[in-house]
C-alpha cells in the first residue's frame, strides 16, 4: 500500500522561536520531511524569526544539525536536505520591540498562504498578534498556530483568547494540540465512524467502563521549575487526556469537519460532572537508582504539584450515564504507554458452565508504543473435555497491517502544520474548548489547593500510588498492566 501525497498551496511560514528546542526538534525536521515526501511546494519558504542575530546561513547550518540530529538517518538525503535548505530564511526579531518588523514585512508575500508559528513562550503571544496586524504584515487569509500551554486557568485562557480575537478571527486561529495529530488518534474517529461494528454498543448499556491512560517514563528533571507551575492535571489531563476522552465520548458528528466535530467535543466536555475529592489521587515520584525524586527536581522541596493524577469522571448525557472514565498519567511510570481501553459488560445471560473462564471483551487501542488495536474475545479452549471458555486477542499493529505506507506516515507536528495550511481547523481546539475543559479542571485544581491535599509518594518505575489502585478496586475493577 502506498501512502499518497497531496501537495499543499505555496506558503509562506514564518517561525517564530525559530531556533527554540521545539522548533529543532519537531518543527523544522517534520517540515523537511513534508518537503522530501513532496508536499511543500518549490516556492514555498520558511522563515525562521527568533532573537539571536543569526544569518540566512547560520539558520540553515542549525536546521542542518537539527535534522542529522532529530531524523533517523534512512530519512536524510543529503541532495533532498540541500534543496530544503534554499527555502530558508531567517530574520531577528523582537516580539517586543520594533526590530526587524519591516524586514519581515518586506520578505512576506500577499499571494501565497501566510502562516506565523507562535513557537514562543505564552506570554509573548499578544506581542506577536498585535505586532503582526499593527505592522500590516498579516494579510486578511493569515493564519497564526500557538503552542501550549494555552491559559494556566479559565481566567488566563479567557484572556489569552481575546487578546488574539483582538487581532485575528477565531478561523485564523490554530491551537495546537500535537495529540490530535497523532495518527492512531484521528484513527479513533475511523474507528468508530467507518465501521458498523463498534457504533451500536458505544454506550453505557454496554460499555462497563473506559480507561485512559498516557504513561511516560521520563523525569523533570531540568525543567523542574516549569513543571512545578503546571503538574500533571494542568500539563496533561486539561488538554491531552481530555481531547482522547472527547473523540471516545462524543455523538457522530454530521460530518468531518471543523465546525462539526468542535461542537460534538464541546458538549461532551460540557457534560462532564464535576469530580469528587475521593475520585482524584495525586502522586509524586520518589528518587531511585542514583536518580532524583520529583522534590529534587523541582526545587521547591515542599513542592505539593503532581507528576501523577488519576481520576474517576462521569459524563452525564444519555449515552453515558452510568459508565465511568477512568484517566490516569504520570511521569516516572513503568513504561512509556498511551492507550485507550474500553470494557464491554457481560452478555446478559450464560449458556455456558464455565464462569471461570469467561472475561470480559476489551477493545485496547493503543497510541504508542506500536500503534494498533486489540480486541480481546471469548472462544472455546481448544481440545476435548467439554466447552471450556478462553480469552484470546484480536491483535492488529497497523505497521504490521500497512506495511510500508506505514513508515511514511508524518508525526503529529507534520501533519498539524500541514492541516494549517491547507487551512483545516478539525484537529484543533477551537477556543470555547479551551475555556470549557479549563472550566472543568479549575474546581478540582481549587479543591485540592484549599483542602492543602498534599500528593502521594510512588516508586519511580512502578505503576503509581497504591492509592490509584484503590480508586478502581473500590468499584471492583482494575487498571489495565502499564507495558
Ligand atoms: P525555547 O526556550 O527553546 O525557545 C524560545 C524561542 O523564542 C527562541 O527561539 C527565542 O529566540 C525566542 N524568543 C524568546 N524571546 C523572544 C522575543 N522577545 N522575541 C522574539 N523571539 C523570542 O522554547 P521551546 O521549548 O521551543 O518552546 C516554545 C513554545 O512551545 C512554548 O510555548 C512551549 O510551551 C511550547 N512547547 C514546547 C514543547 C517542547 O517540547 N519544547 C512542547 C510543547 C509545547
């Protein structure tokens, strides 16, 4: 199976954060690999604008380094590398100040797609969007793409969307979040509107329960003093987790796009119940093997952020009434997992003895790592001796299932930008989202501080506080084993 390449219109993207850790890692490589799959036209260009005095020439030896360092080397092609390098350009900027504003102005074109990255910290936001429109720079199609975090509260976020609605229409705007440019997520879509099968029991007549989980294995370390502003209900829960729980949650929308299916995530969001002090439990890991726990590498050692939360929510609409969202996501854990299980309930009745055998269906689909799906069924034991029941897995790796076209598949970045400009909003969270998911985890966030809850100790590399495990054992469920 080959994957097929759309080429997008001529552009004109401008980075700002151009030489900014994000901007090397993901931005600028998934933009090379776009060009190498022959998705961005010759004409279209690049422009790096960040504050170092840098040359056209020393951005281009930085992008160089940046792929040789980011890409594996079977995706660089020193010819295919030369030519992307000509497309780029760069410009120091102050998003503060006056310099370098007309020298932008001068180099971007009105008659190709006008993109500007906001790959900056969130404080500069309004900086740029004013800068942008006061300059005369942005034309009336331009779009702007800013990173998270969006908003620490509803207040901030509030506020954050009407600076930019001061400058720029909700159309022009794209919120990135990179989840939702992930293939195995747009794939939950897939899932369950292209096929019959799954649709008819989405709901909680059948569905016992759901649970989320994105597990990683990395520290803070380094970015301590971030993290301690944010922790995992505000880094991770607001807007990952949140996002996979509305595209599992949420009604068929008429069809695939924006508007569509940003109102269906809205109201599932808007559904949500307001979540009980005994359904959270915070975590934060303890040193190990040499390495230091999370009040090491805050800097604060009172620090009371979590690098873990789980949470027992509810979705009061008629689909969902009754079945809870189990969500979990830490730092530190076993392993690094990102899965989506949903546990169907029992047939209503057994013809067969063996109860001991029977286990209940689970459809697991996994984000990373190796993306899939996997159904697990009951069948009968092979062999004599009567009808004795086994659980056995439906297992698809979609590398395995695709083949080569899966290897040619962009990341989550490439993707994104290329939804920008093309002009697609689907896969990003417009911003009543945004204030609507905030206006959710305020209250929980509020309630913890009031009630001076203080987080859970956890051994790094296990799979988090014990306490976690009592959320789903109270209710007679587990948590599925992070792999
Ligand atoms: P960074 O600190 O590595 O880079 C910041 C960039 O901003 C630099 O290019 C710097 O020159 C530029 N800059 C700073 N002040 C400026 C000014 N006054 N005028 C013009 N340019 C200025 O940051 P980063 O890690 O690349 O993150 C950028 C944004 O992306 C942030 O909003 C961050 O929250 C978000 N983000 C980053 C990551 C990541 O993995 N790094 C992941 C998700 C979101």
């Amino acid at each position: 199976m080959v994957s097929r390449v759309i080429p997008v219109e001529p552009f004109d993207l401008v980075i700002f954060g151009g030489t900014g850790d994000l901007a090397r890692r993901k931005i600028l490589p998934g933009l090379y690999r776009r060009f190498q799959a022959g998705q961005m036209p010759p004409e279209s260009r690049i422009i790096g604008a960040a504050r170092g005095e840098l040359t056209d020439a020393d951005f281009r030896g930085m992008v160089a380094a940046a792929i040789a360092e980011f890409l594996p080397a079977a995706q660089q092609d020193a010819a295919v590398i030369e030519d992307f390098l000509t497309r780029l350009h760069y410009i120091p900027i102050d998003a503060k100040g006056d310099s370098g504003w007309p020298q932008l102005k001068a180099l971007i074109r009105a008659d190709v797609v006008q993109a500007f990255y906001f790959s900056v910290a969130p404080a500069l936001f309004g900086d740029l969007a004013g800068r942008l429109t006061s300059w005369g720079i942005a034309g009336p199609e331009a779009r702007i793409v800013v990173e998270k975090p969006f908003g620490r509260d509803l207040a901030t976020a509030q506020a954050l969307n009407a600076t930019l609605a001061q400058h720029f229409s909700e159309g022009q705007i794209y919120r990135i979040d990179h989840y939702l440019g992930k293939e195995t997520v747009q794939n939950l879509m897939a899932v369950r509107f292209a096929n019959i099968l799954f649709e008819p029991l989405w709901k909680s007549e059948y569905v016992d329960h759901v649970q989320i989980t994105v597990a990683e294995t990395v520290s803070v370390e380094g970015r301590g003093a971030y993290y301690d502003t944010s922790g995992a209900m505000r880094d991770m829960v607001q807007n990952h987790l949140m996002q996979l729980l509305c595209l599992i949650a949420m009604e068929p929308p008429y069809h695939f796009d924006p508007a569509a299916v940003r109102d269906e995530k809205l109201k599932v969001i808007r559904a949500l119940d307001p979540v009980r002090p005994e359904d959270i439990v915070r975590g934060q890991y303890l040193a190990s093997n040499g390495q230091g726990g999370y009040l090491e590498h805050s800097e604060n050692p009172q620090s009371r952020t979590e690098s873990y939360i789980a949470l027992k929510c509810h979705i009061s609409n008629w689909r969902w009434k009754g079945t809870p969202f189990y969500l979990r996501t830490g730092k530190r854990l076993r392993a690094r997992a990102s899965e989506i299980a949903i546990t169907f309930k029992e047939p209503p009745h057994s013809i067969f003895d063996d109860a001991e055998g029977w286990r209940e269906n689970v459809l697991v689909i996994r984000l990373q790592p190796d993306e899939g799906m996997n159904l697990k069924v009951m069948i009968k034991e092979p062999g004599p001796g009567g009808m004795r029941l086994v659980q056995v897995p439906l297992d698809m790796s979609f590398a395995e299932a695709l083949g080569d076209a899966h290897g040619d598949v962009p990341d989550a970045y490439e993707r994104l930008i290329m939804d920008v400009i093309r002009g697609n909003q689907t896969l990003f969270m417009r911003g009543d989202e945004v204030e609507a998911a905030w206006a959710w985890a305020d209250p929980i966030i509020e309630g913890w501080e009031a009630r001076g809850d203080r987080p859970q100790p956890y051994d790094a590399g296990s799979s988090g506080p014990e306490d976690a495990l009592m959320l789903m054992h109270r209710d007679g469920r587990r948590w599925r084993e992070i792999r």
